[in-house]
C-alpha cells in the first residue's frame, strides 16, 4: 500500500512538472493567457518559427505598435492598435477578465486596444497559429472568439480571405496605411463587391479608384496581369452557407510564402519568399487607364495610344471643348444620326434595319453588370430583345454579361480582357459576317495526329466521300485542299490567293523582289493590283520542309491576331505550289538592322526595348492568351520582322506546336529536333523535350543579342566561349558584364535598363528548365513590375567544344543548317 502511494505521488509530481513545464512552453512560444502576459520586451513565435507577435516601432517612429511578422519585423502581416498608438514602451498584451485580449499601458491600465466580443467564455486564450493567424479560443468549447484573419489591416497571406456578406453586407477589407512610415488607417482600401459577379474594388476614401473586373472563375476579367505564375493560386466561394463570398489565395508549394499588401498610394504590392528567404518584390503600377471612369461614359481607354481617351464608331465626345483639354470625365455620347432603332422596330415599323454589334477586343468589361445562364449566342439574341441592353459579352464560367446604363470604366488591353459586343445601328455592326464564319468552322473537325514527324494539326472534311476523292484523281485537285496521301486538309479558313495574280504581283517571283530566303524557302515581295503590299513564302522544291510544315503555319497562324505576331492574310496551293501571303514588313527581320554595322545605329535603346518588350508580348499571347496553347520551337532574330513604325512581329510558324495542358512546366517530347543551333535549350537540343521553357531560353538568347548587337553564333573561333551566352555569364561571374552592352547604343541614363535585361537574359537561359522564369513573369520583369530580380544560376552551353568534336558537329550539320537557316529534322537522343 505504501509502494503504490509512493508511486501515485510520484506520478502526481511529475503530471505537475510537465504540466507547468507545457504550460511555460506554450506561453513562452506561441500563446498568451489571462495569467501569462505579453509585454513591450517579449515576442511569442508560432509553432513553425516563421511568425512573431510583438511590439514594434515603423522607421522613423518612436510610437509602438502590437503586430504580426513573417520572419522580422519588416515583413508586417498586421497590426492591432494601428490607430492608437502607444507612446512608449508601457504596453502589456494579455486576457481581460471578460475573456477579450486586450492592449494595456502598463502605467495606468487604460485599455488601448481591444478584441471587443462581448458574451464570450471568461477563460479563453490567444495563439499565434502556423498561418499567421492569432486567434482566440474558448479553452472549454474549443470554438474561435475572434481572429486577426478576419481583421486585417494592409496586408494578405496565403488562405486570408477577402469577403463580403450578401445580407449582413458585412466585409472583411484591407485598408492600408496612411504613409510609408505610418500603418495608421490610410486613404485607400480594398474589398470584395458586385457578387453577382465578384470583383475586388480599390477605393480611395469612398470613390473608387480601381476594380479588377469580374472573376472568371481563374482570373479577373479586367486584370490580365494576373496571368503571371505569381499571381496563380486564388479561389472564389461564392457562398460559404451564410451568404458570405470570399475570396482566398494559396501557393501549391509549401516552401512559398507570400505577402500582398495595398500600399498607402492605392497600388497592390506583392513578395514572395521560397524557404523563407525573398525570392522577388514586385509592386503593381497603375496606369492612367487603370483609373476608375477615366474616360468617362462609352469612353475607351487605351494606354497604348495617343491621346489615351477615344470614342468608338458612332459617338463623340460629349464635351469636345473639355474633350481637346485631355479632361476625359463627361465621356461621349452617340452621334446624330446613330440613335438605336430598336423602339421603332418595337412600334411595329418595317422600314428600319435591326440594330447590330460592334465588337471591341481585348476589352476590360464596364462596370455594373446583369448576368445570366446562356451561350454566347444566346448572349446577342437576349441583347437585341432588350432595347435597354447597350452591351453584351460572355464568358465561359460567367456567362452572358449585359449593360443597360453607361458603359463606364471601359479599358482597351494589349492582351487578356473579353471580347465587347457594343449596340450599333446596323450600318456600323461589325460582326455579323463574323458569326456566319464562325458558324461554317463549326463544321470542320481538328484532330492531332502523332506520328515520326510529330503531332500536327489537320483538318479533315467530315463529308470526304470515295466518289468525290476518284474524281479528284481524275480532274486535278481542287484549289482550296491539299491531298496528303489519303488525308485531304480543307483551307477554308483563309482567302485563297489565285496563282496568277501572286505571279504578276512578284513579276514572275523575280529575285530581285526577293526578301530573304529561311528554312521554308524563299520570300518574294509583290504588289497588288490594287497598289497592296505582300509578302509571298513561297516553298522550296528542296526545303527540308513541306505540307506539313505549310499546313501547321497555316492551322496554326489563322487562328492568331495579336499587334506583335504577323498577319497571314492567304495562301495559293495551286500548280503543285504551297505559298504563304503575309503582310509587308517595310523593315524587314531584326538581324538585318541588328548585325549590320551601318544599320544598327539606327536601333538606338529605346528602340530596342521596345523591339524586346512587344516580342515578350507576342510569345505571352502565344504561350497564354491565345485560343491554342502555342510553343514557337524557332524564335531567333531572322523570324522577328519590323514594320514601319520598328513594331516587332513574330513570324514563321511552320515549327511551331500546339499543345495541351495548362501548367507551363509541362513537357512533350519529339524524337525529330528542329529549330536553330544557339537557339535550342540543352534539354531540347540533346534529348528532344520542349515545353514554353524551351521558347523561353530562345527568348533569352535573342534578348542578349539585341543589347550586344552580336550574333550567338559568332562566338564559334572564340577561344574561351562556345557561344554568347557562355560570354555573357563568363562576363557575370567577372563582374564586368557592362561590356557586354553594344558601344552603339551604350548611355549612362539607360544603363541601368540595359544591365536590367541582360540580367533577364540570363535567367532565361540557365540551364535546368525548371529555373527558367515562364514568359508571363519574364513580361512583369521587363516593365519592372518586379523589382527584385533573383541571381542566375548557371548557363546552358557554357564550355568550348574540343576542335575534334566541334569539327565534327559542323560536318555532320553542314547539310541541313547555315548559321539562321532552320534545321529540318535533327534525330534527337
């Protein structure tokens, strides 16, 4: 008996230990309680480290605040007594007898700040969580009293929400702080409205300042830069069970932490970290477009042009004396002689032509919208029976969105956005002949078909029967299909050029209209009867191309329109021919400005940013916003045509493929390599696999050629480099990559610019894909929206080739490729 209660005491003795012990250790680390305070001199850190709840001081300032950090205190998630400051050093953080946490000064125990939840359990407590979140708890019920997720301040982590309630109209909303130096409550905040179709406002005081646009189920409809890999991850519950819609982001990797404030100028501001260290900074500015009603009713933003405001067919300003002052706010209104006739059609009158559309593309929505379930056609149906419905557009996962007021708020994008369908009188709508095309497309049925040569594109006549294909054999081939062994591919699609009249267009493809000649063949210049000027690819009986080459730029680039990739305006298949007709690019390809020593002057920096920037738009389109998914596979400077005004346009897509999928790390792999030898990424050159990385490293490639004004290839009887790029980064490692910037275009205000993108350069061709920023990310560099630029890890293709190899290679190449000229068919290993 004496043994056992010897031992029932000792284990009573040692419960208490390790009680007080956990106790202690819970209340040191990460939670405070009615009897463990906090005060001015101690931190308590969530479970993972990551987080800290203290006091603080911003710079510059003596006041205290009690706040959240991520790693240190510059990294500030939120703050409690951001509006009531202490003045010293006085402040204690603990439990009140009510169960509220409460901030005192320790001096005279005036409360400073409180949670403020009344009817609440006395014995509760506040933990600082893994996330970030401090919470309240009821120690009984375990049920959440109150937490800082639900109260923010500037500042958003991963799984904080954004919300609204649609019968409460409570929110949680972002307010953020009043100068760089003060988290007092500023003049801008941020917060979830329009549930019908939920978008985020940025106000400034009680006006609003900014929207994003409607949510889209992916991204915000008015928000195309959105697009980069940074800004991935949100997700939109419109309703949680009681009316509530919130809005929430997360980073698939949990090695990835993020924080995205509102600054104190109205502008979102994002920073990443990977294993907790800063991995970038970026801030996104606002342009005048991006101004709430800038250009006031059925006025169209574009800050692309000069001036920015403009009216669309049919209207005009409303003020035009305020309208030549550049003060945009009255907008326009139709013009006389444009009214709508829907009300007169309404009255029964025959004499009139039913309103049509207008279609505007690229657009961000107007504000204030009606939506309903329906598809696109039923979207114009439902418009036109509706004599207050000025505007439609759909979308797949909004559906139909209409306007019946002021079209308000309206921005023109050089990507992303909807296609807006405005109500014009008939004689200015636009789309009508559209629809019947569309209507015919539907017809055609694309498959892929895999083979040695890879998965192409083809579009197969669903009526081909054996009657028509004999009589095919026996009169010619008709003009508008191509017979590729028992595969007929329709051209329906594209204007059909008649033989003759290209003929007499190029005088009888004289070489002396000769453009240039690639791995297709030659590319004549022609001018047409009616003074129009073309250019004609026409394919070469010894190219190591063919149809199917002809046939995948002409599935592939019909289906694309973008200011930064080239037009194809037709093409002839007749005589056994397969010819291409292009717009006219007056300036020719990039390398005949970039590698002449006389030209080149003419490409001064801020012509080359430009030239740099648009192509990085074109490959985004490419790569993200166009109706394919599309990896060039030949980006390089002879494929980069300028037009008049040095707009750069990609141009031969005779490689390219259309993939699936939509991570931008996925692979595919093709046992025949094409493509240009400097061009092509270790992974595609040497095993066959590409994905937009591979387009990527292209782009890298051509970036640093264009601040050097030197060919990759010309690196070949280097001594110590195989190519530009092992230069660029042996310059890199030396410190001294100022010399690599071209003495033609080289100024002390720009260098800093030009330091800039070789930096971008050389990130794009590091050596692992996976380090490769993706095309969306590479655009927020160059425009600086991304202000912190990680350092490059190591180049592909770095060392020189021993003479015998480097021999050989040429030797075995020697055949299918000269220096720009596209190789055909590599075998790949």
């Amino acid at each position: 008996m004496a043994f056992l209660s010897h031992n029932i005491n000792h284990l009573f003795i040692t419960f208490l230990i390790f009680c007080t012990f956990y106790s202690c250790y819970s209340s040191v680390n990460d939670t405070i309680t009615s009897s463990k305070s906090l005060n001015d001199q101690g931190t308590i850190t969530s479970n993972n480290t990551n987080f800290n709840l203290g006091f603080f001081s911003p710079i510059n300032s003596t006041n205290r605040y009690l706040g959240i950090w991520y790693i240190n205190e510059t990294n500030n998630i939120w703050i409690a007594n951001r509006d009531q400051p202490l003045k010293d050093s006085s402040g204690l953080v603990t439990i009140d007898k009510y169960g509220n946490l409460v901030i005192l000064n320790n001096q005279n125990g005036i409360i400073i700040w409180t949670t403020n939840i009344s009817n609440i359990s006395r014995n509760s407590t506040a933990q600082l969580n893994d996330l970030g979140n401090l919470i309240l708890r009821d120690i009984n019920s375990g049920e959440t009293i109150w937490d800082s997720f639900s109260h923010p301040t500037d500042a958003g982590v991963p799984t904080m929400r954004i919300a609204a309630n649609k019968v409460t109209h409570e929110k949680i909303a972002f307010v953020s702080w009043k100068s760089e130096n003060d988290p007092s409550s500023g003049h801008f905040s941020a917060s979830l409205e329009r549930l019908d179709a939920p978008e985020i406002f940025i106000w400034h005081d009680k006006n609003i300042h900014w929207r994003t646009g409607p949510w889209n189920g992916t991204v915000f409809l008015g928000s195309p830069r959105m697009l980069t890999e940074y800004l991935f991850g949100w997700a939109l519950n419109p309703d949680d069970g009681d009316g509530t819609a919130y809005l929430t982001y997360d980073f698939a990797d949990k090695t990835k932490f993020g924080i995205l404030s509102l600054t104190y100028h109205g502008t979102l501001k994002l920073v990443e970290y990977i294993n907790k260290t800063e991995f970038l900074s970026f801030e996104i500015d606002q342009n005048e477009c991006d101004f709430y009603g800038k250009c006031g009713p059925f006025g169209s933003c574009d800050n692309s042009s000069v001036p920015i405001c403009s009216c669309f067919e049919g209207f005009e300003p409303k003020n035009l004396v305020e309208w030549s002052l550049s003060n945009w706010t009255n907008g326009c209104v139709r013009k006389k002689g444009f009214n709508l006739k829907c009300e007169i059609l309404k009255n029964g009158s025959s004499d009139v032509k039913q309103d049509g559309f207008s279609v505007k593309h690229n657009m961000k929505v107007p504000d204030f919208i009606e939506r309903s379930v329906g598809n696109q056609n039923q979207c114009e149906t439902d418009c036109l029976e509706n004599c207050s419905c000025l505007a439609h557009a759909y979308d797949p996962y909004i559906g139909c969105m209409y306007w019946s007021g002021d079209l308000i708020d309206l921005q023109k994008f050089s990507y992303g956005g909807v296609d807006l369908f405005i109500r014009v009188p008939a004689e200015l709508a636009t789309v009508a002949d559209n629809k019947k095309k569309k209507g015919l497309n539907k017809s055609l049925i694309i498959i892929p078909i895999v083979g040695g040569i890879g998965a192409l594109t083809f579009v197969i006549c669903a009526y081909l029967l054996w009657r028509k294909c004999s009589a095919r054999h026996k009169e010619g081939q008709p003009q508008n299909s191509i017979m590729r062994g028992q595969k007929q591919m329709k051209l329906d699609e594209l204007p059909l050029y008649d033989f003759k009249k290209l003929e007499t267009a190029t005088n009888n493809f004289h070489i002396d209209n000769m453009l240039g000649k690639g791995g297709f063949g030659p590319v004549y210049k022609g001018i047409m009867e009616d003074g129009h000027e073309i250019a004609v690819k026409r394919l070469s009986k010894a190219s190591g191309q063919g149809i199917e080459e002809f046939m995948n730029e002409v599935l592939v680039i019909s289906k694309l329109q973008h200011r930064n990739l080239v037009r194809l305006m037709g093409c002839c298949v007749e005589r056994g021919e397969q010819m291409l007709v292009y717009e006219f690019m007056p300036n020719k390809s990039l390398d005949a400005f970039l590698f002449d020593p006389l030209q080149k002057r003419i490409l001064d920096w801020r012509k080359r940013s430009n030239i740099i920037e648009g192509i990085a738009r074109g490959i985004l389109y490419l790569h993200r916003d166009s109706r394919l998914r599309i990896i060039h596979r030949d980006l390089k400077a002879s494929n980069i045509l300028l037009d008049g005004n040095m707009i750069p346009k990609i141009s031969d897509f005779g490689l390219a493929r259309i993939v699936k999928g939509g991570e931008e790390d996925d692979e595919a792999n093709t046992k025949r390599v094409v493509g240009t030898y400097g061009y092509m990424p270790p992974e595609y050159a040497m095993e066959g696999l590409f994905s937009e990385k591979s387009d990527v490293y292209s782009f890298g490639v051509l970036l640093l050629e264009i601040v050097s004004g030197r060919r990759n290839s010309s690196f070949y009887h280097h001594e110590d480099s195989l190519s530009l790029v092992g230069f660029a980064w042996k310059l890199w490692l030396e410190d001294n990559i100022r010399s690599l910037i071209d003495p033609e275009v080289w100024d002390p205000c720009f260098e800093s610019s030009m330091l800039r993108c070789i930096h971008i350069g050389l990130l794009c061709v590091q050596e692992l894909p996976r380090e490769r920023p993706n095309i969306s990310t590479v655009v927020l560099m160059l425009i600086s929206e991304i202000t912190h630029l990680p350092p490059p890890g190591k180049v592909a293709f770095v060392y020189k080739q021993n003479p015998r190899s480097t021999q050989s290679s040429q030797k075995s190449h020697q055949s299918t490729s000269n220096n720009n000229v596209t190789l055909s068919e590599v075998q790949g290993r």
